[in-house]
C-alpha cells in the first residue's frame, strides 16, 4: 500500500532537511562559514560541479558518501567548495589605490631592509592580488621605487588557488572592473577566448592554499594583509579566530583592510580602527600613536 502523499512530502522535507544540516555543519567546521537554511540553494549550487564530476545523483547522495566512506581529502574539498569566490578586478578601487599610494609608501618608510610583504587573504581567483600588481606596474608613486614587494594570495580552495597561479580569465571575468587600456597592456587573448595575465604580474604575486581558520605562522610576518569581504558570511567564534590570527602575522605598525561596513568592535581587542583609513585596523594603543606621529 502506498503512503499517503502527505507523508511522502513530510519524508522527503525531513530527508532534504538532513541534508542541509550536514553540509552546513561541515561548512561551518571546516571553514567557518554559517549558511543560514535561507541560503541552502547556495549549498546546491556550489557542489553542483562536484556532484556532476562524481556522478551523484543528489545532494542526499553527496552527504551519504561523506558519512559512509571516511575521505578527509574529499570532505575538504566539500567545505573548500562551499566557500564564497566571488570577487572581480579592482574591487573597490580606492582602498587599493590608498594602498599604494599611502599606506606602502609609509610602511617602507619605516622599513630597514626595502622590501614590504602584502597578503591578500580569503583571495579567491586572485583579482584582488593581480589588481595590486596592475597598479604597482602602471601608477608606481616615486616613494615606492626601488622597492621589493611581496604579494602573496591565499584560499581554502586548491582549484581556485591554482586558476589563479595560472593567470587565466574568461570574458565575463575580466569585464569585472578591468579597463579595456589594462586589458589589452597586461593580457592575451587565447586561442580558447580566455585571457592570460602577463608573465611580468604572474611573477609579481605568489599563491598557496591556506584555511584562514589555521595557524598562519609559516607565511611569515606582513606590512598589510587584506581580508576584504570575507569575514562577514562567518560565524563570530569564527570572525575572532581568524582575526586574531591575522593580528599575528602583522609586522609593528602594519595594518589589517576589511572590505566596507566590516567592523571587528566586539570580535576582538587586539586591534583598532585606524585613525586616517577607514576600513584599517591596526595592534590596540598604536592608532593614537601613529596619528600623533604623522
């Protein structure tokens, strides 16, 4: 005898409800990330790919893998996949031209040996660095020359970490904030219609995979370390993790840029606005110090 279609409906919400509640719990495990129940159709669509290449037939069968056969491999690419990438060239074009323009300028200033170290963390694809390198090449402020800069991009997700080392871009992706001047200087157009970023900015930004929920100590200390538009979709025990970490890595007087309307007040107190960037924190006690000295 068949159910009755009520009790059907109800087993298959139950079943799609389980489902929710194990992705989102290995997102929020594994990276941090809190996927409201509002938001599931994002869990879809960012495992799609995967499922596809997988043969799954569902998410269901997805997360029926996961718990019956133990792969921490493919469980970190799961919560790796789940992650947010979106991101395009010059996003937010004046907190990065105040960065090389201003906030470098005065870091090398204070340095002893001329070389500065920028971090671009959470950097996806790798606009955001390349976007750096663009403008270090094409609008270099006569304090800066002669010096060495680092850029280093990292990302949970070994896929786009290596889309990025490799430089490549389809159509929609460099319409994105690039202008058609910077897209003809610093790219070639593909025979596959992707464009590949030269290699003079290829060289100019190093990439590694890195889970921001882990210790960032073998990356070394940095000038400025960008974490733009990537704490908000975390849950706060998260957000204070991964700050504090980051306020590891900072070099004494370095500064920490969150993309606009983040706020770290009552995540942290290790660090503070800074007095002249909005959008910069810097170590607690030292933004008084450094207004004071300018």
């Amino acid at each position: 005898m068949s159910k009755p279609l009520g009790q059907n409906v109800r087993s298959e919400w139950l079943m799609q409800e389980e489902v929710f509640n194990e992705l989102a719990d290995l997102a929020l495990k594994s990276s941090g990330q809190a996927i409201p129940k509002s938001k599931s159709y994002l869990i879809e669509a960012r495992l799609a790919p995967i499922a596809r290449r997988e043969g799954f037939g569902s998410m269901a069968d997805l997360v029926h893998c996961l718990k019956s056969r133990a792969n921490p491999i493919f469980a970190a690419e799961i919560a790796a996949a789940l992650v947010s990438k979106d991101t395009w060239f010059f996003r937010d074009r004046d907190c990065l031209q105040r960065i090389v323009e201003d906030v470098l300028p005065k870091r090398l200033k204070a340095s002893n040996t001329g070389r500065l170290k920028v971090w671009c963390a959470g950097g996806s694809t790798g606009q955001e660095a390349y976007s750096l390198a663009i403008l270090l090449a094409d609008e270099m402020p006569p304090a800066l020359r002669g010096a060495k800069i680092d850029i280093l991009s990292t990302d949970i997700c070994k896929v786009v970490t290596e889309k990025a080392r490799i430089g490549r871009f389809g159509h929609y992706e460099v319409q994105r904030g690039l202008s058609i001047r910077r897209l003809i200087k610093h790219f070639t157009c593909l025979e596959t219609g992707q464009w590949e970023i030269s290699e003079d900015l290829r060289s100019r930004v190093s990439f590694r995979q890195h889970n921001l929920l882990e210790s960032a100590g073998g990356l070394g200390k940095f000038d400025v370390i960008l974490c733009r538009n990537v704490l908000p979709s975390m849950a706060k025990p998260a957000r204070k993790r991964v700050v504090e970490s980051l306020a590891e890595q900072m070099m004494p007087g370095a500064m920490l840029l969150l993309g606009s309307g983040e706020n770290l007040i009552g995540i942290t107190d290790k660090l503070e606005p800074a007095r002249d960037f909005r959008g910069g924190w810097v170590a607690a006690g030292t933004a008084n110090a450094e207004a004071s000295a300018a």
